[in-house]
C-alpha cells in the first residue's frame, strides 16, 4: 500500500443547492498482482468543504464508503430433497452482482440515514442486495436466494460491511482502509463515498481504482487467451518432460 | 508460502499443493490408474474454480503416466497393441461423451448426471471388486484350490466372437470387439466425468480379460496418457482454463508420488493390490453417495453463470 494521499485531487462536485464540497483521494488506483499477492488494503482519504456562506452544522458529518468489485452473472441454487436424494432444484440469478462490496460507515448506517432514503439510494450491503433489480426477479419471493446470496459471499469475505471503518481525523478529514482479501478478482473497482448531514446526502464521488495482473502473471493470462494452442501445447510437452526426467531420476530397476 | 496462481486468479500454499500433487500420485503410481477423481474434488474444496481444477489436473496425470509408461516399456510390461486398440475406442467414445454432457448440460442435469454416474461407477466397480478379493481371501485361508489359473482354450464366449486379434503381452486371444466396446465405454465415462477412466479399466483387464497385473497398469497407463494428451489441449484451446503454475506444482509433487507408489504397487501381493484398489474406489463412491443422500449443512450454493459467447 502506497500513500500517496498527501495529493487530494478533486474528484466531487457539490449539488448547487448544497454548500459542501466533497473531496476523495484514493492511496491507489493501480494495485498490481504478482507472484506473492495475498491480497492488499487501499486507503480512501477524504475532506468536506465547506464556502463561507454556509453554517456549521450541529451534528456533524457523516460517510459511508461503497466498494463494487468487476461485475458477475452469479447463479443461486438451492438444494431439495427428491424421494432419498437431494438435488438443485430452485434457483436465482443474479445477472449484474460485484464480485467483492464492501461498505464502510462512520457510524452504524441505520442512525446515518432513514430507511426508505437507504432503500431508495442503496446505501449498506442490505439496501445493495435487497434492490429490486438485484435478482432476476421472477415475481415470486426471492428473500432466501437473497439471504443466501450474502451469507455464501460473506463467508468468502468478499462482501462485508464495517460499519465503524471511516474514521474522522478532524470534524472535516475522514478515511477509510479498503482491505481486499486475495482472491478478490482482478478487474475495475468503484468506490462510492456519500456525505451526510441530519439524515440526508449532501454530496456524492465516484472514483475508481484497478486490480490487474503484471509481469509474469499478466504474460500468462495473456498466452493463454491470445495463444490457446501454443499454450496448451506448451504445457503438455513441459508435463511429458517432467515424467521423462523423473524416469531418468529414478531408474533403478 | 503463498504463489499467486495467473489462470485461477487466487493465491495458493506452494507446499500444500505439492503434497496433494505426491499424494494423488502415489496412488496413480501404484494402482495404475489417473487418479483424477481424487484430485478434481481436492483442487475444488481449495477454492479452485472447478473448470481450471478439471483442466490443471489433466497436465499432472500426463506428467504422472508419462513416467509409469517409460517405466513399463522398460520392464517390457506395456501390451503396446492392446494399448492401441483401446486407445481408438476411447476416442470415439469421447467424442460420445462430449455430445452427452452438452445434452445433460441443455437439460440443466448436469450436475445430476455426473454424481449419479460416479456413484453407480464406483459402488459397481469397487463392490464387485471387493467381492473378488474377499472370496479369494477366503479361499486362501480354508486352504482351499485358489482361483483355477487360465489355461489355454478356457476363454469366456464373447472373446470367440469375430475379428479376434493375438495380443502376446497380455496372454490374450479374442475378438476385439468387447476389448472395443469397453474403451468406447471408458472413454465416454471419461468424457462426461473429467476423468481417464483408469479404475474401469484396471479392474475390467484383471477381472474380464485376465490380462496379467503387471501388464495392466503398464497398459492403463498408456491408454490414460494418450487421452489426457488430448483433453489437456483441448481444455486449454476451449475452455482456457489450464493454470500452468498450478499445473507445474503438481507435476512436481506427483511425479515423486508416482515414483514411490509404483514401488509401492511392485511390492504387493496381487490379492492385497485388487483389495485396496476395491476399498478405495468404494470409499470415493461411498463419499458421493453421501453428497446425494445426506441433508446438506448449507442448503444454497453459489455459482458463475456460464456464458457462451
């Protein structure tokens, strides 16, 4: 993890009608994958300003910081006994689902904000996952596919929610660590930070940051899809290679 | 010790796969078999996407039966002509298998049709084994004749059929024709599972062709390592799903699991050697059956959409 958070570049626009300007700078926006990656952690560091118009608000700021990893087509099945056996037999689409979320919070999101504001703008892993358009709706209850959904990610650790992850350094400076477990896939990464005051969002950024495969890594992926046969070739011809050599190793008899 | 792996895009314990890798091939060594079925569903438990598991695996049952084969050539216990013939029948009997599994997949069976068929393979196969072993156990223990050695003109029916072939090696002369139809069968098993079929045809050229033990694995061998030659290229043209750091570890760890293991296998006394190749193939279809039959702890599994482009 590099800092290099010290050069906040501007990044958010304010609404008009809203007097705080939000500022986000990512530690990293390039993290790189090579032979000992075991997963990395980015820094999000962010500062509210406000112009000289506006008055102090009383109860402070708070944030909630929103990671979506590279999109999936993730499928949900669910088994069910048929006579002595048990088979998939349900199951539920999830045509759009990132393939890691992570949502960090300054306080508990249900104090942040209201209910029907964290439906309507999708704020917390269950507003994200509880949306409408989040399943292949089929018109019937789809509660548990959904629960289930969570439960499966979660235990992978690639969907968590923190809900004391953002941390304010002074009323007006907050960060956050983004800790990216290591089979997190490689691929673009949103990050969402909204600011709010007395339950409702006063600004919004979106930045991004990539998860990409280098050196050796990177040619090998890359052989693999541009030289399928050569690969595949290759790979066969080191394999009769290593049984040759240990049948010269160990000849004995 | 952690080495990220470029194709499964996860990071692995080096040493922890080198062992799988001498585990698994031990056991190949020694009972002459490929020894995918026991390292597709280890490779998966790991976390390794399933279709990078059954691709990878290919490349250390290639490395593993390369070297049973130059083993076998040069204690001349390899039936290079049987070999052949079961070779070509295991082709068309992939290309079988392959036409089935797209079937089963568009009926949305899949999953159905592969646990189903491992189970009633490995109980069918392990149990008649086992029974086998346990008659001959008893047999030898009542002091009793052992089983009647072959002698010349006691064949079973069906090798009197047409087209009968001489295959020195293996002290065996018949019609091809249910040599053929058993590699059309290995090899659409094989197909359909992601496996080379080894543990049916070991038993099947011990039980119904009495071909001699040593001739068998040798044999087996060769017959594995032309077919995942193939599956191996293909998976990678395909399905690019062969991780060739992951496939090197397990190339190193199972070519010095081999080794001991066909030592290992020399040094059993034949009855012991058709024992535990029973138990151990019961076990793996005890364990799936188990997998059909008992309440799943977690009810709901997730899963990539496959999409064809």
């Amino acid at each position: 993890m590099r800092i290099a958070a010290a050069l906040l570049i501007l990044l958010g626009l304010a609404t008009p009608s809203i007097a705080e300007t939000l500022i986000t700078s990512l530690s990293n926006h390039r993290v790189l994958i090579n032979s000992n990656y075991t997963g990395t952690s980015i820094a999000i560091f962010g500062a509210i300003e406000r112009d000289a118009q506006t008055v102090a608000r009383a109860s402070g700021y708070d944030v909630v910081v929103t990671v979506r990893g590279p999109r999936q087509f993730l499928v949900v099945r669910e088994k069910s006994r048929v006579g002595p056996v048990w088979l998939n037999r349900e199951q539920q689409k999830f045509p759009m689902a990132p393939a890691y979320l992570n949502v960090l919070a300054s306080r508990p999101i249900s104090e942040i904000t209201t209910d029907a504001l964290r439906q309507r703008q999708k704020i917390g892993l269950h507003a994200i996952i509880d949306a409408p358009d989040f399943t292949n709706d089929r018109g019937q209850s789809d509660e548990r596919f959904r629960d289930a959904f969570l439960r499966l990610k979660a235990r992978e650790g690639l969907y968590l929610e923190d809900e004391r992850g953002a941390t304010f350094l002074t009323p007006n400076i907050f960060r956050a660590s983004i800790s990216l477990p290591a089979i997190a896939p490689p691929g673009g990464y949103d990050v969402e930070v909204a600011l709010f005051a007395d339950t409702v969002i006063l600004a919004r950024t979106l930045t991004h940051f990539e998860l990409v495969k280098t050196g050796f890594e990177q040619r090998v992926g890359e052989a693999a899809r541009d030289w399928r046969l050569i690969y595949g070739l290759f790979t066969a011809l080191i394999a009769v290679f290593f049984g040759w050599t240990a049948s010269v190793i160990f000849r004995r008899d | 010790m952690q080495i990220y792996l470029p194709i499964a895009e996860m990071p692995v314990n080096v040493l922890l796969i080198l062992a799988m890798g001498a585990a698994v091939g031990f056991i190949s060594g020694m009972f002459g078999i490929g020894g995918g079925f026991l390292m597709t569903p280890l490779l998966i438990f790991l976390g390794i996407p399933p279709a990078v598991a059954v691709a990878t695996q290919t490349a250390q049952i290639v490395a593993s039966s390369t070297t049973s084969v130059l083993g076998a050539v040069r204690r001349n216990a390899l039936d290079l002509k049987l070999g052949s013939v079961m070779v070509f029948g295991g082709l068309i009997g992939s290309v079988l298998g392959v036409w089935f599994f797209a079937a089963a997949r568009r009926a949305g069976q899949l999953d159905l049709v592969i646990v189903v068929s491992y189970v009633t393979l490995f109980m069918v196969v392990g149990g008649l084994m086992l029974k086998e072993s346990v008659r001959e156990f008893w047999t030898n223990r009542n002091g009793g004749p052992t089983r009647p050695r072959r002698r010349g003109g006691q064949h079973a029916p069906y090798l009197f059929w047409p087209l009968r072939m001489r295959f020195y090696r293996s002290k065996l002369y018949g019609s091809v024709i249910p040599i053929l139809g058993l590699a059309l069968f290995i090899g659409f098993a094989g197909a359909l599972l992601g496996i080379g079929g080894g543990f049916i045809m070991v038993p099947a050229l011990l039980y119904i062709f009495r071909v001699p033990t040593t001739v068998v694995v040798g044999t087996s061998q060769f017959q594995i390592i032309c077919t995942t030659l193939v599956a191996l290229v293909l998976h990678a043209v395909a399905n690019q799903a062969v991780d060739i750091v992951l496939a090197l570890l397990l190339i190193v760890g199972g070519v010095f699991g081999a080794q001991f293991g066909a030592r290992a296998g020399r040094n059993l006394k034949a009855d012991l050697f058709r024992f535990l190749l029973a138990v151990l193939l019961l076990a793996v279809g005890l364990r799936f059956a188990l997998e059909l039959t008992v309440k799943p702890e977690e009810r709901f599994s997730i899963a990539v959409q496959e999409t064809r482009p």
